[in-house]
C-alpha cells in the first residue's frame, strides 16, 4: 500500500473536531517559550499555520514586523487570512508551502516559527535544516511538538490506551513521528544547529469544562477525520473499533476525577 506524501499524509485533517483544538492555541499556551525572543519589527516565519489564532498572536508581538505564514493544504488559508484580517493586522501575507523546501532566499527572516509540524513529517531533519537555512544569523528557530507516548491521564482506560496504540500506529504508516517531542533536540542537532536551548511544557485538561471539550473533539476525531479514514483503510481498526475508542474518550470525559496531561518538547535554536 502506498503512503500519503509528506505534503498530503496530515493525520488528523481539518475536519470541524481538529479546527476546534487549532483555534484554542494562543501564544501563552503554546508558544510561552518563544515569547521573551520577540519584539517589534522582527520578520517572523511561521509554517503550519492552520486557522491562524497562533499566527495572529506572533504578528501582533512582532508588528510592524512583518510576518509570513504558511501551510500545505491552500483550503485552510482563508480562515486564517480572516483571523488576521479581523484583528487588523495588515502585515501578513499567506501562501502554501512545502516544509521540506521553503521557497524563501537564505536569511529571509529573524524568527521562524512551526507548532506541531516537525511531527507529522518524514523528514523533519531536512525540515529543521530548511528554517535553518531562511533563519538570519542571530535569528531563533522554534519548534514545539508534542510526544504521544508520553501522555498521562486518569482514571487508568484501556480505550485510551488502545487509541493511543492505533494512532501511533495510523501516524508512523503515513510517515509521521508521534513521539516528536523527545526526539526535537536529536533532530535539531542532525540538521546541523549548535546553539539549542532545549525545554518542555504541557496542556493539562483537568476541569469540568477542559475535560467536556477536550473529550468531545477527540471523541469525534476519533470517528470522523482523516485520521479515521486512515485508519479503516490501512487496516489499523475497524469503524466498530474506532467508535469504542471514541466511547472510552467520552467515558474519560464524564469522569469528575479524569485529568489528561500532553507533553511537549520546545527548542529555540539558533543558526
């Protein structure tokens, strides 16, 4: 069976259940670690942009600097040409892109930016070697990604589990890495970085309300996106196993005591 491209294989899609999740990202709660690194003025790079909350958030702490963004699938852009235009930020311009060959001159920008990107690659090495190459000397790349293996909850559930085991699954056979976030600095080093300052953070859903959203979105992630359509079609479960992960996601939910931890690693490096 053949694999999706690296510029077509995204798992999850941009089904309404994954778009929801993009929209909640902010600069506080996924790029904390980037945010003492920007100031006005800088030119700033962000790849995998999405809908564009992320994005908009980095331009308002760079502007007037101008900021470029870019995402392989053309569909998403103009939700996140609407984000900007809503904000007034009038110094973005959007494009598609393919990560592996940024079609920007060396040097192009001060910060380049990707928010689980690295992970969804088959290449992520020649990726970070790419940000590298259109990074300006004293410049910073920034990569954030999360690490699957690594995710805790509570109460204990063999439903999650097993959807844990199968996404990890769906992602590695359509050339993706799910444990992206332990292997960033590994990567960093290979595409030729010496300067790295490697951390990690996490989202932790623990309250009623973090617990209802966060159930709920993967509950039907887990049944109607493209992950699932990658699922069932390269064998990994069937649509009776998917819609049992996505009740042990809506169990997890409804427990007063459920906590869910994702981990991330984050580096900032420098050319």
């Amino acid at each position: 069976m053949s694999h999706p491209t690296p510029e077509t294989g995204y798992v999850h899609g941009h089904h309404d259940s994954v778009l929801r999740s993009h929209r909640w990202r902010t600069a506080e709660n996924s790029a904390a670690y980037l945010l003492p690194e920007l100031r006005p003025r800088l030119a700033l790079l962000d790849i995998g942009c999405g809908p564009g909350t992320l994005t908009a958030d980095l331009a308002e702490r760079v502007a007037p600097g101008p900021v470029t963004a870019v995402d392989h699938a053309p569909g998403i852009l103009p939700a996140a040409r609407a984000e900007a235009a809503a904000r007034g930020l009038t110094r973005v311009r959007f494009a598609t892109a393919d990560a592996h060959a940024l079609d920007f001159a060396d040097d192009s920008f001060d910060v380049v930016h990707a928010h689980q990107v690295l992970q969804h690659l088959a290449d992520p090495v020649g990726a970070l070697a790419e940000m590298r190459r259109v990074c300006r000397p004293g410049g910073v790349v920034a990569v954030r990604d999360a690490d699957y293996g690594g995710m805790t909850w509570f109460p204990e559930s063999r439903g999650l589990s097993t959807w844990r085991d199968r996404y990890r699954a769906v992602a590695a056979a359509s050339g993706g890495e799910p444990d992206a976030g332990r292997r960033l600095l590994s990567w960093a080093r290979a595409a030729g970085f010496s300067s790295i300052s490697a951390t990690a953070s996490v989202w932790c859903f623990a309250d009623e309300g973090d617990r209802a959203w966060w159930s709920g979105l993967w509950a039907e992630r887990t049944e109607a996106s493209t992950f699932a359509e990658l699922a069932t079609a390269g064998g990994h479960a069937s649509t009776a196993e998917l819609a049992e992960s996505a009740a042990a996601w809506r169990s997890w939910g409804a427990a007063g005591d459920g906590w869910f931890l994702v981990p991330h690693g984050e580096l900032l490096c420098r050319p």
